[in-house]
C-alpha cells in the first residue's frame, strides 16, 4: 500500500478534511465536508510537489501532512476564487 507523506489513505482522508475544514474557516469559503476533505488531500499533494520541486521539505507524519494539508487547500480556494471573478 502507498501512502502519502507517511500517512495511510485513511488517515490521509481524515486529516485532509480537517485541513480543508480548517482552510475553510481561515479563507471564510462556504464548501460541504466533502469538499473540505478533496480540497485538503489535493492541497496537500499539490503543495508537496510544488516544495518537491523547490527541494523544500516539511517533513513526514500527521502534523506535516496536515500543515501542507491546511496550506494547499487555502492555495486552491484562492485560486478557485480567482478564476470565478
């Protein structure tokens, strides 16, 4: 089995829909906990591969995933705010 960031997939699902729900509180968005869930678990791969690229690393375990969690879904819900404007 895979796992992201030192997380299996169901922890990887828990903590991405804590970090979108916490995006979503900080960026004052209106999504469902489904949403929250896809915004944190994308947020975090997208993030992690953007610091891959940049030979940057926060770490491994449920606290790194969730900051990159948290940080990748606010990135997501300004670009998705963005395109609508």
């Amino acid at each position: 089995m895979e796992h992201l960031n030192g997380v299996g997939w169901i922890a990887a699902i828990i903590i991405g829909g804590l970090a979108g729900w916490f995006a979503e509180m900080f960026m004052k968005s209106n999504t469902g906990i489904f949403m929250n869930i896809i915004l944190g678990i994308v947020g975090a791969i997208v993030l992690n591969a953007i610091l891959a690229a940049l030979n940057i690393s926060l770490g491994v375990g449920w606290i790194a995933y969730l900051v990159t969690g948290f940080i990748g879904a606010c990135i997501l819900i300004a670009v998705g705010r963005m395109i609508r404007r």
